[in-house]
C-alpha cells in the first residue's frame, strides 16, 4: 500500500475495482456513488465480497509471487531470462524491488476492502442465511492476505478498521497479534461457511479448515493442526486423484483434490489483464501465467519452433540439481511433472529427422558420450546442465516444469492461461498431518500419512519400493517430500521459512542461491515506496539487515 493512501474502496457495479493506492490520492468517481450508498445494499454488498477475492490473483499464477514464495528456495534457481535475481539469489535484495512492491500495495489494498466489509455487514441488508456465509469469506479472506504479509515482511502495519483518504503513518504490530487475528477470524469462517458453495472457487467450510490447519503448523500448535487437517481428510469432500499427472490436465481443473483454488475463466477477456476502459487496474499479463516461467529454451533448438503445445519459454526459472534428484525412479511424480523431451516440429529439420522425431532430450542423468555421438538430436544430460559442485552450467537448457503448461491457449504467444491455481489441495492437508504427527511424536503415523501419497505417486508396480518406515520420517524428510508434491506450487519459501530450515537448506542444496543469502533473509525488505510515504519514520523503518 503506497503511502497507505486508500481510496474508500467502492467498486463499479461491473465488479471491477476502483481502489487503488497511488502516491498521489485520485478521488475519481465517474458513478457518483459511495460506499454508504452501495454497500447497504444486498446487491452492492456482493460487488464487496466478490471484489475481496479478486486479489488473490494479484498473487495466485503471476511471476511476481512465483519469484517470491519458490524461487530463493533449495529448489529453484535462476535460469537465463531471470528479472529479479534478488528475490532468486539474494543479490542486492532491497526494498526498491518492485515485485515486492505490486505485492504489498495489493494485499494492503485487500485488507483494506476486507475490514470494510466485515464493519459494514450488519447493515448491508442481508439475509439471515446469507449474512453469515459473507462474513466467512470476508474473514477466511483477511486471514488469507494477513497470512502472506506477515510472513513475508513480519511485523509490520496492522489494521482491522477501514482506512478512507490519506493516512500518513503505519505501525509496528507483534507477529503474534497478527496470528491471534488470523486464527479469530479462521474459526468464525470455519463455523459459517457452508461444505459447498454455487459458485466455484468460493471458499468453503474445508478450505477454511484446510488453511487453519496450515496456520496452525506455522505457529507449532501441531495437536490443533492435526485435529483440523484430520477432518478434512475425514470429511470425504475430497479426493486424490489416481494418478499424480492427471492433476495437470486442463480438462481436470475442477478435481475434487482441490480445496481451495484461484479461479481464472476460460473467456481471457474476463480474467485480470489491464484495460485501459473496463480494467484500468488490472495486472499487466493478466491471468494465469505460471505456464510461461519454467519452460527452457528449446525454440532455438535444431528441429524446434515455439508452438502452443510445447509453451511459451520465459525461462525465469530452473530446477536445482538437487531437486531432479528428489525423485528416484520408482516415482512417477517427476514424469508428472517436469518434460524431458521436446519432439521436432519444424520444417526445418537436421538431416535425418522426421516431424514427431525426438529433437531435443534434457535429462537429470548422465548419458555416456559415446551413446550421444550416436543421436541426431540434441542432448544436455547431467555434466552438461550443471557442474560437478550443483552450480548450473547451462541456464537455457534443463528439464521443464511441465504442471503448469496450457495446450488450449488460442495462440503460441498467448501469456494468458485459463488454468485456475490450485492453494490447497488434499496432498498438502496428507503432509501437514503426517508433520504434525511426526512433532507429536507419533512417526509411525506420520508414515501412514505420507504412504497414502507415495502409494499414489508409485510407478505401476513399484507401490511396495515407494513405502517408508517410521524410522525414516524426519522434519528433512518431509520437507523432501513436500517438493517432491508440491513443487512450484507456490509454497516453498514459507515451508522453508516455517520450519526454520530456509537459510541451512539454500546453502546445503542451492550453491548458486546460497552466496548472498543472509540469516535476515528469513524476512522480505518492506518496499522504500512505503517507508519514503510514512511520517513517522522512527517508529516504521526498514526491516533488519536492508538499507
């Protein structure tokens, strides 16, 4: 939030947003309604709430907070067309990034829209039914958003009132104080949200308990962890798929091993691109577009053109050798999620291949090079991605995140996906029991739990190699697992952070990510835009360790 200046947070009927925070305070109100007058009113009190949701996708699917909660981490380093090595390897990290920046000034904006609804509830008309289902999706919401900031800078500026006009100073709140909220408000959600809702995307009682249970993982409180994410997995809303890979298709993003999703529409024009007429402040690629961010380059490659198929290659990010390891062979989530093979479509073709020929093959493993000598396609094996040491050799080349990618997009350039982001699904609420069991010291437990997915993840006939034993779950253990399930996902700097494990595991599994990372690293820079606005600047100054 810039200057923490708000505008009242009235929304167009169309349910865009017209509340913004800028460094100059524009009181533009082409309508001529106000808040007063629109959120009395059932009908008005909607655009609220739907308003309140809409900033997840500032969040959910950009690059801008795949830099932030992924790379940094034991499992993702820079790849060639890397823009924000600061966030990626903790060079000259400050409070000038901008991703950093559009974040803090979206989830402020979020809160801000949140408290107002909640404050305003009682008035706004609805009906007895109604009116608690819209203080629980208010509530999950600010705990959602309370949850990103306080992780991601700490203490800083808290808040339950709706700010209008120009507010020149921002407190110093405990963490804990933010925590007490989040639970207060996750409970009251909890109990008013009902097991399904008619819109999809909607959050609902086990979405609710779903995060609860990961909020209460973050502060140690492992028997309530355990007690919520059992009932998750007991209520039977939920279901794993049968095979990891199907999670990824477009044709299943409404799986029932989903809880919670950000939900983007198949009509592009209706997601969250800029527009000048209907969306002035909208994101500028607009939707989902995780597809674009770990794909190598392979349209230069001998054989290769871009096409819709094969993706979009930003390049932003590479896996670490260290995760490619993490999956040994009898584990069908690394075919489910990363692409090796890249098949000729070009007319353009080496002498020899044909159209569906391999053309391309990048791979975790060593290949003998007298093998390659033999091939007329193109291989970057082991020794040729990265160095004896971990460090990467080749940013351009590796194997690709595949889960993300998006063949129905209408055009090879599109950056747009329809694909809707899953935040929580059944695996992770399987991984957060079995680690709270682990802390309960039940670890005969916590394997049962953590078999259920690595059943499911088991190569046809490898179910029994797949298994573990009690005496193999430790906290590294489940951390292995947790990338393992849930790479790219959104979630790995929190989970590294949480955990206390975020600098240790860097150095030990990141050497390219690990020359700059600092123990003050487990705390984001607060952005310079905010500390340059603020009046008192004694009291609310810069995060330990940056300038």
């Amino acid at each position: 939030m810039n200057a923490f200046l708000l505008k009242t947070g009235l929304l167009t009927l169309s349910l865009l947003t017209l509340f913004s925070c800028n460094d100059v305070l524009e009181e533009y109100n082409p309508s001529g309604l106000t808040a007063e007058t629109v959120y009395t009113t059932p009908e008005g009190f909607e655009t609220l709430v739907n308003a309140a949701y809409t900033y997840q996708r500032w969040w959910y699917g950009k690059e801008e907070a795949h830099n932030i909660a992924e790379t940094g981490t034991d499992i993702w380093t820079s790849g060639s067309g890397e823009t924000d090595r600061g966030l990626t390897q903790y060079l000259n990290l400050q409070g000038s990034d901008t991703y950093l920046t559009t974040e803090w000034r979206e989830f402020y904006a979020a809160i801000n829209l949140c408290n107002g609804g909640i404050n305003r509830i009682d008035k706004a008309g609805l009906s007895a039914t109604l009116r608690p289902i819209r203080e629980g999706e208010l509530r999950f919401l600010r705990a959602f958003y309370y949850w990103h900031i306080v992780e991601t800078w700490g203490g800083v500026h808290f808040t339950t009132e709706e700010t209008n006009g120009i507010v020149s100073t921002a407190n110093r709140t405990p963490v804990e104080t933010f925590y007490n909220l989040i639970f207060e408000d996750l409970k009251i959600a909890v109990a008013n949200l009902p097991v399904t809702q008619p819109q999809y995307g909607k959050v609902t009682k086990g979405a609710a308990q779903a995060f609860l249970a990961r909020m209460y993982l973050t502060r140690g409180m492992n028997k309530e962890a355990l007690e919520m994410a059992q009932a998750v997995i007991a209520s039977n809303t939920y279901k794993l798929e049968a095979n990891y890979a199907d999670l990824w298709k477009m044709s299943n993003l409404k799986t029932k091993e989903a809880i919670y999703v950000v939900d983007y529409s198949a009509n592009l024009a209706l997601d969250d691109l800029a527009n000048t007429t209907f969306n002035p402040y909208g994101h500028s690629r607009g939707s989902n577009n995780a597809h674009l961010l770990y794909l190598m380059k392979y349209d230069d490659r001998p054989g290769m053109v871009r096409d819709i198929l094969n993706g979009r290659p930003f390049n932003r990010y590479m896996p670490t050798r260290f995760l490619l390891d993490l999956y040994s062979d009898d584990d069908a989530r690394y075919e489910g999620s990363f692409n090796e093979v890249w098949y000729a479509n070009s007319t353009t073709r080496p002498a020899g291949m044909n159209l569906g020929d391999t053309a391309v093959y990048c791979t975790r493993k060593e290949i003998p090079d007298a093998f390659e000598a033999t091939r007329k396609y193109q291989t970057y094996d082991r020794s040729k991605i990265y160095n004896a040491n971990g460090t990467v050799k080749d940013n351009l080349r590796y194997p690709s995140l595949s889960k993300f990618m998006d063949p129905t997009r209408p055009s090879l350039n599109e950056a747009q996906s329809a694909r809707d982001v899953f935040v929580i699904r059944l695996a992770e609420v399987y991984l957060i029991a079995a680690e709270a069991q682990m802390k309960l010291g039940n670890l005969q437990a916590a394997a049962d739990n953590i078999n259920v997915l690595r059943t499911r993840a088991a190569k046809a006939g490898k179910a029994a190699a797949m298994q573990i034993t009690s005496t193999q779950v430790t906290l590294d253990f489940i951390l292995d697992e947790r990338a393992r399930e849930l790479a790219g996902e959104q979630i790995r700097w929190f989970d590294l952070k949480r955990t206390g494990k975020l600098v240790e595991r860097v150095k030990a599994y990141a050497p390219d990510n690990a020359v700059n990372i600092q123990d003050y690293h487990v705390l984001r820079p607060i952005p310079q835009t905010q500390l340059d606005a603020v009046t008192n600047k004694t009291e609310f100054a810069q995060n330990q360790g940056y300038q």
